[in-house]
C-alpha cells in the first residue's frame, strides 16, 4: 500500500455522511469516494507534497493522466473548496453549483461541519 494523502484545498463528504435530494437521502460520502475511485481508476498518480498535518498526513496536490485531481473532485460536486487553507478552486465549486452537480444537486451539510456533529 502506498502513501496516505490528503489532497490539498478540497474537503469532501466523509464516507458514512448522508445527504438529501428531493427529501430522500443517499450516501453522498460513498458517491464522493466512487467518483475519486473511478476518476484514478489504475492509472499513475502523481503528487507534489506541500506539507504535513497535524495528523501526520502528507498534504498534496495531485493529478493523474495530466488532471488536477482536487480540480475535478470539486467541478464534479464531490467535493467542496476548502477555503479554510486555499480558494484555488472555489471556481471550480461555483461552476459545480451553478450547475448542480454532485451535492449541488440537493441538501448537505459542509463536510467539516458533519464531521463536528451537524446532520440533516
């Protein structure tokens, strides 16, 4: 197994959260993980470490095949800026929004603030 890495400037659902369209809820965080899965499929990824957090989890950016993967988390709606540490893709989330893709599509709530214990 290769190196765990956090990817930089993006914040996705985590992989138990729930989201709604429509009223109905669906495991948006396992959508988000199988649009990452599919997007690297078994191609080579590449990373430019930037730092380490406090967790001991290498921070990078990454790509496969030429793409910004943060990039394309973000422009799928699977994901959100993370504006907290860099808004380099809050383009790419507006753009996702407008759009209603991914999340965008219904009701969630920010991943950060599930993680502190808000649900829908």
């Amino acid at each position: 197994m290769g190196t765990r890495i956090r990817l930089h400037g993006i914040d996705a659902p985590e992989i138990g959260q729930l989201c709604a369209v429509n009223s109905a809820k669906y495991k948006c965080g396992q959508r988000s993980t199988f649009y990452l899965e599919q997007l690297l499929g078994r191609s080579v990824v590449t990373c430019e470490t930037l730092d380490t957090d406090r967790y001991g989890r290498t921070i990078a950016t990454c790509s496969v095949n030429g793409s910004d993967i943060g990039a394309s988390m973000v422009a799928s709606g699977w994901a959100l800026a993370y504006r907290r540490y860099d808004d380099v893709y809050v383009p790419h989330e507006t753009d996702a929004k407008n759009a209603g893709r991914g999340i965008w599509q219904g009701e969630f709530i920010e991943p950060a603030l599930w993680r502190s214990g808000e649900r829908l």
